[in-house]
C-alpha cells in the first residue's frame, strides 16, 4: 500500500495533468491517428502522431473523459514524444502490465522497479480499482491502434 504522502502526491499530478493536460488539442498534419472510447466511464479520446519514420515526432489528443484518462493521454504523450515506435510499444507493454497488476510478486509488491516508468508510475494505484482500469488504459489501447494502422474503425475497451 502506498502511504499517505505518497498517495496525496499522486494525486496531485493526476489533478495536474487533468487541469492542465499536455499536448492537448488537434495536430495539423498527422500521419496516424485512431480513436477511442470507454463505454464504462464514457472516455472519448482521439489520439494523433506525427511520426518522422520510426521515431515519434509529436502526439496530441483531444476528447474528453474523467480525470484519470485524461491524465493518461497526457502522461502518455510527455512520455512518448520522441520515442521510436518500439521504445513506445515496450513502455506500453509494461505500463500495461503495471495497471492490472501484472506486475505484482506474490507478496503483493511491484516485482519491478516501476520508477523507470517516470510520472506514468502516480497510475499504478488504480489497480485497486478494477473499473478505473479501462480509463487509464484507453489511451494506451488507442496508441496501439494508431501505431498499427493508419485507417481503422474506432476502438473500444469493450
Ligand atoms: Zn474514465
């Protein structure tokens, strides 16, 4: 369990990033983008790359959902702008495992150093919350998509 302090940091960059969220708003010109929806909280977002090759020039996303996947589009983009496609799908990978919980020994501890996700680690506490789940990691299924195709249909969590 995470303490008090730390829990009330976390929540104070949640709160942040869903006040203030980064890289918020339409992109002129990109080459993938994909949309997404959480029919549990009602989280729509619509997620845009510009991508230079293989490497990630520049996201942005629009939408609008609760707190929690707006603070992960957002913690998202920080994380991945300039990544290469591999690179993202690797964090992607492990935060996902991080949000279910995948990560967890049988003590009940994170078996990795979950540090090295930087920021997107203030997420991991939403894993006590099964519902919650779905909004944190609308973001990341919607990259998934983006960086797959460059036309499909909208995704859902469902
Ligand atoms: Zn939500």
């Amino acid at each position: 369990m995470l303490d008090d302090e730390l829990r009330e940091l976390y929540q104070e960059v949640i709160l942040d990033h869903q006040q203030d969220p980064r890289n918020f708003g339409p992109m002129q010109h990109p080459t993938h983008h994909a949309e997404g929806f959480n029919p549990l909280c009602g989280d729509r977002i619509r997620l845009e790359l510009d991508m230079d090759g293989d490497r990630i020039r520049q996201m942005s996303f629009t939408g609008a959902g609760c707190a929690i996947s707006t603070a992960s589009a957002s913690l998202m983009t920080e994380a991945l702008t300039g990544k290469t496609r591999a690179e993202a799908e690797a964090v992607s990978q492990e935060f996902r495992d991080l949000v279910t919980g995948k990560l967890r020994d049988t003590e009940g501890s994170e078996a990795i150093d979950i540090s090295r996700l930087g920021e997107l680690s203030v997420l991991a506490s939403v894993q006590q919350f099964p519902v919650r789940v779905k909004c944190v990691t609308l973001a990341w299924h919607t990259l998934e998509a983006a960086l797959t195709a460059k036309k499909q249909v909208p995704i859902s969590t469902e």
